[in-house]
C-alpha cells in the first residue's frame, strides 16, 4: 500500500543473516547432506561464531556449550528428529529458527503449539471451495508446514510441541518413523524426501501439561538447552542481543550501558539461583523464570526509556521498572520476596545505591 513501508520488523533469521550464509556456503568445501545449503560444520559455524579464510565474521547466534551445538546439528543429519529443551529463555526458538535457516534457507516452516492446536496444523487441511467445486484432490489439499517440508526435502519447525494436545502430538509419530503422511481420504500419502527433518521445542516448566508419549519421545534426540553458565557468559549474551534489538529498532548505541546490564544480570542470577553471587546469603525465589530472554527485554525497555525520556545513557532509573515487572508476577508472595532481597542484598552492596533508591521508588 502506498505509504507504508514493506520493511519487516523482525526479519528471518536467513534474511536478517543473508550475508554471512552467503559466504559460509561459498567458502563451505565439506560434505553436505541432502539438499542442505551447507555442510554440518558450517551449520555450527554460523551459530557459533567464526572468522572464514576470506575474513568474513561469522557472529556467534548462540552463546553456550559447542557440543550441545554440535550434537544438535548431527541429529538433524540423521534420520532422527531433534527436540530442543529447557526451562524458558534459552534461547530454544532463536536456536531452532537459525538451525533451520542455516540447514535448509527457510526457517519459516512453521507450526507454533498451543492448546488449540489442531490437527490439521501438523497435517493438511482442505480448501472447502475447491472441495465443494471439484470434490476431494490434491488441488484442494491444504499442505502444513511439515507436509510441505515433507514433499521438499526441508526442516520444518514446532514450537511448544508440549502445549499441543496429547491425540494431535501423536500425529507426527508416523511421520517420523516412517517417513510418510497418509492421506486416507485420497487413498495416497506424501512419502518425506531426503533433507526432511523437524526440530521440535519444548518448555522444562510445561512439563505435566501435555507430556509426550514414550511412543513419541523415542522418536527424538532430545537436546538440553541449559542456562548461561556463569556470569560473564549471560551479560555477554544480553548484551549481544540488546545491540541487535536496539539496531532493529533505531535505538541509539549505549556504550556505558554494561554496567547496567550486569547489574541486571546479577539481580536475575541471585533470585534465580536463590543464593548471593558470593554465596553467603540464602535467598528466596519469586514464582517467574527470571530468563536470559527476560533480562534482554528489560534492558531493551531500559535502552528505550534512556533514548526518549534520558540523556541516552542507560542508567538504573532505565531498568528499575522492568526488573519490577520481571521479578513481581504474583503480586502477594513475589512483592515480599522482592522487598526482602532490596533490604538485605541490593541496600548493602557498594556501588549500587543508585540502584536501591531506582528500585526503591517503583516499588512503592
């Protein structure tokens, strides 16, 4: 439409990444599974990071343990699908779009879980009009995401495959065993070609809600996605993603702002973990997952506040509301656990009492 501009928000991963693919395929001279763009080495390369002969930086997508990545990437090379776990913010969706747009060029083979998910969503509906008109065909066959990966030779994608009902997850155990999705109405089946494969995420808390099936689980190499292991390695991966937030959205640069975000970082840390980074002081834990994905987008909304309302340097005042809104989900039990660590933690800590009368004045 005229005077509105086409450019996307928040581009794929194969469009927002489109030149380092470019020159990991082109300096890529492994061996390449079927109808991959790139070999599994290179696949790794480009979520882990590198420097190629030609100096192209390859930036690293995800921060963390090299053979979770490694075996991540060989699973999709076999014949087994991959699931992606852990608890919420680690990065399990950022991971499975970029595995998906590394391996096959189009990560948006989609299928997002949720407790409405239906069947037709994992395999094909109809096109009603052409089925009234013309009676059953394939014409008037609606593909899924996973029927089209199928017939492609692509990756398709689940998100929160936990949330699908229980009788619409276990639409994918014969597709993933052998390999074909019946169309019984048709008396035919798409058969999967070679390069198919599916990467499934699922929630380490949605455990219980629609637990898979033995049936279905044996026919995954499950994944775990783990926590930042230290400190250092969270304010790295928070800060990362900020910059590139904060590009996407026009935000000006705050090279002062990584004292902020390891103050952030720490906070999320200690309540998480229920215990100070010196470990002397047990604390209580509020009923939220206080995630690495949570402390980017409270130092995002930080950048944003320091941009329009600051002097565009991200301060404590910047961060103090959104720790708030992270920390008190449960406004009864998380409030007293909050104030708590305010008065016995964030009050003593040198350094930090521009950060205590931030926290000080939301919270009242």
């Amino acid at each position: 439409m005229p005077g509105i501009s086409t450019e996307a928000l928040r581009p794929h991963a194969e469009d927002a990444f489109a030149d380092e693919l470019k020159a990991l395929a082109a300096a890529d001279d492994r061996p390449r599974p079927a109808r991959w763009r790139m070999s599994p080495w290179a696949v790794a390369t480009y979520l882990l990071g590198g420097t190629l002969p030609d100096g192209t930086i390859i930036t690293p997508k995800y921060i963390g343990p090299r053979r979770v990545v490694e075996v991540a990437v060989t699973t999709l090379a076999t014949d087994r699908a991959l699931l992606l776990l852990g608890v919420p913010g680690t990065a399990k969706t950022w991971v499975s779009e970029h595995l998906a747009a590394a391996v096959s060029g189009d990560s948006t083979l989609l299928v997002q879980g949720t407790a409405g998910t239906a069947e037709e969503a994992i395999r094909y509906g109809w096109d009603y009009a052409r089925l009234l008109a013309h009676g059953p065909g394939r014409e008037a066959i609606v593909p899924s995401p996973v029927m089209r990966a199928m017939a492609e030779g692509m990756t398709a994608r689940v998100e929160e495959l936990t949330r699908i009902p229980a009788d619409v997850q276990d639409t994918l155990i014969t597709v993933l065993s052998e390999k074909t999705l019946p169309i019984p109405e048709l008396g035919e089946e798409v058969q999967a070609v070679r390069g198919f494969n599916l990467i499934a995420t699922a929630n380490d808390r949605d455990r219980g809600v629609n637990e898979l099936s033995s049936a279905l689980r044996r026919r995954f190499n499950t994944v775990v996605l783990p926590l930042p292991a230290s400190p250092e390695a969270e304010v790295d991966i928070v800060a990362r993603r900020v910059d590139q937030l904060g590009r996407s959205l026009d935000l000006p640069a705050t090279p002062d702002g990584i004292d902020e975000i390891r103050r952030v970082v720490t906070v999320f840390r200690e309540l998480r973990d229920g215990v100070t980074t010196d470990g002397r002081t047990k604390l209580k834990s509020p009923s939220g997952t206080l995630s690495t994905a949570e402390a980017i987008s409270v130092v995002t909304g930080g950048l944003a506040l320091a941009a329009h309302f600051g002097d565009g340097v991200l301060r404590a005042g910047d961060v103090a509301a959104g720790i708030l809104g992270a920390v008190v989900r449960d406004p009864a039990a998380d409030r007293v656990v909050w104030q708590e660590y305010l008065e016995t933690v964030v009050r003593e800590r040198d350094g930090w009492k521009d950060f205590y009368r931030a926290c000080r004045e939301v919270s009242v």
